[in-house]
C-alpha cells in the first residue's frame, strides 16, 4: 500500500511539474503586446494573385502598448497612421487610426513570434511581423 501511495505522489508530482505555465512569453501564443520589427507586406491590385513580399530597407517597427483591459496603443513607423486598439475576439481587433473618422475592424493573428495584421481592403493587403527581443 505505501509503494502505491509513494508511487502515486511521485507521478502526481512528475505531471504538476511539467504542466507548470513558464512567464516566457513564448508561452503566450496570443500575446500581442511588444515590439515588432516589419518583415512582409501584401498589396494585391484586385485579381486574387497577391503574395506577401520581403520587406526591404530600412527596418520598420509597430509597438504594441497594452493601456487598459483588452486596449492598447500603436507606436512605430512601420504602419504610422494606427493610434489605438481593442481587442475584439481572437481574430479581430477594433483600431482607430488617424485616416478613418470612426475604428474599423482590422483581422490579426498573433504567435509566440509572429504577428500578422490584415486591414479591411477590398483587393486584399496586409502586414507581417516578427517579435524583437
């Protein structure tokens, strides 16, 4: 009886220890919050056929800064018309940006490392991002 009690707090132990969460925030898959460095845009002139394109030049930044429950604002010169943002769901966000009179909704998806922003465009355009250190 006590090898089995022994045995079972010993595998209760091995699982509490690898299930433990990591403050990594490679852990946080739908963290958006943080620096991104601007790697890839898509601008497709309305025939279906556009494909993202290496960015080149100068690196470009988008700072994502939490400021409220599911809020934050835009920093950086990689897409410097965005000024702030609520997150809808998992997929949409509600931005204002400095050429629309009201917020437009803006689909993204978000990694441990990548960040991928699609604003509302009839032919089709978006942004790719990596996470900086």
């Amino acid at each position: 009886m006590k090898k089995i009690l022994i045995l079972l707090l010993a595998v209760g132990g091995i699982i509490d220890v690898c299930c433990k969460k990591s403050d990594n925030n490679n852990d946080r898959p739908g963290e958006v919050y943080g620096k991104w460095k601007l790697t890839e845009t898509l601008f497709d002139i309305g025939n279906g056929q556009g494909k993202y394109t290496k960015v080149t030049g100068e690196a470009k930044y988008l700072q994502v800064e939490k400021s409220g429950n599911q809020a934050g604002k835009f920093k950086g010169d990689a897409i410097p018309n965005l000024i702030s943002f609520k997150i809808l769901d998992s997929v949409r966000m509600e931005v204002y940006a400095k050429t629309y009179q009201m917020p437009v909704v803006f689909r993204y998806q978000v990694s441990a490392n990548s960040l991928e922003i699609n604003p509302p465009c009839i032919e089709g355009c978006g942004y790719r991002f990596v996470r900086e250190q």
